[in-house]
C-alpha cells in the first residue's frame, strides 16, 4: 500500500512539473504578445486563448499536488478541535466525499473530451486548437486528484493501523 502511494505522489509531482512549464509557457507567450505588440506593430492573435488554456492546465495539474502537500487552505473551524480517530474518522469522510464529486466531474469531462474527438471539434479561434486537448488536460488533472484522494485515505488506514499497533 505503500508503494502506491508514494507512485501517486510522484504521479502529482510530475503534474506540477507540468503545471510549472506551462506557467513558463504562458509568461514566455505573453512576453513575446508584448514584443510584438511594441515593437512590430503585430500579434499572434491567440494569445487570450493560449493563456486562457494554459491558466485551466496549470490549475488541475497543480491541484492534487497542492492537496497532498497540504498547501490548500483549510478552514479547521471543526476539525480543529478532534484528536486521533474522530479526526481520521472525519477526514476519510471528507475524502470519500471529494472522491465522489471528483468522480462525477471526472465523468462528464470524459463524455466531453470523447464528443469533442469524435466531432473534430475545434476552438473558434484563429487557432483552431482540437477541443480535446485543453479538455484533456483537465481530465488528467481530475484522474490525478482521484489519485490523491484515494491516497490520503490510504494513509488515514495507514494512520490507523500504526496507532492500533502502538496501542497494543
């Protein structure tokens, strides 16, 4: 069980990783809309687009990492005053309720994602960017924060049995 839950953590990594080239990416295009605005009187006329892409990709790509680093704002207005398994007990809770909000926005992006790919849908941009693609990051982000939540269950259980061990 160990084992998964460390690959899960370095599934969430490799998505911030992402997260944080595609923040490159979007500072970089948006130095280069600036340079040509300036200075060539020109545009690459997508950038709104790009950007706008690459805002949702950063999001859902970061997230699950966040939640598992703990970097997410918490308000601990109850569960700040449980201690041991009530606490465990409330947070598996919460997390089986994350699983299934994430598994129902999980399967209407899917449905999007495939209509998309069987209809050639495209973006009504210049850049006719496949609706597919920005879709798809975002249901990758999605499956890696089912991944993570299933993860912080596992370590609820394995929070448990160190404690039922010790207490032994």
């Amino acid at each position: 069980m160990k084992f998964l839950v460390t690959l899960i953590d370095k599934l969430c990594k490799l998505g911030a990783a992402l997260a944080a080239l595609t923040l490159v990416g979007m500072v970089s295009f948006i130095l280069l809309e600036i340079v040509l605005r300036t200075f060539f009187d020109s545009s690459t006329f997508i950038m709104d687009e790009m950007v706008g892409y690459g805002v949702a990709a950063a999001t859902f790509l970061a997230l699950p990492y966040a939640l598992g680093s703990g970097s997410i704002i918490r308000v601990e207005l109850l569960i700040g005053h449980l201690t041991g398994g009530k606490r465990r007990l409330l947070e598996g809770f919460s997390c089986l309720v994350g699983l299934g909000v994430t598994a129902v926005l999980i399967s209407f992006i899917w449905v999007r994602v495939a209509r998309a790919w069987s209809r050639h849908s495209v973006s009504s941009s210049i850049a006719e960017v496949p609706m597919w693609i920005p879709q798809g990051v975002i249901l990758v982000g999605l499956c890696l924060l089912f991944l993570q939540l299933i993860a912080l269950l596992m370590r609820q259980f394995m929070a448990d049995q160190t404690a039922n061990t010790q207490g032994s």
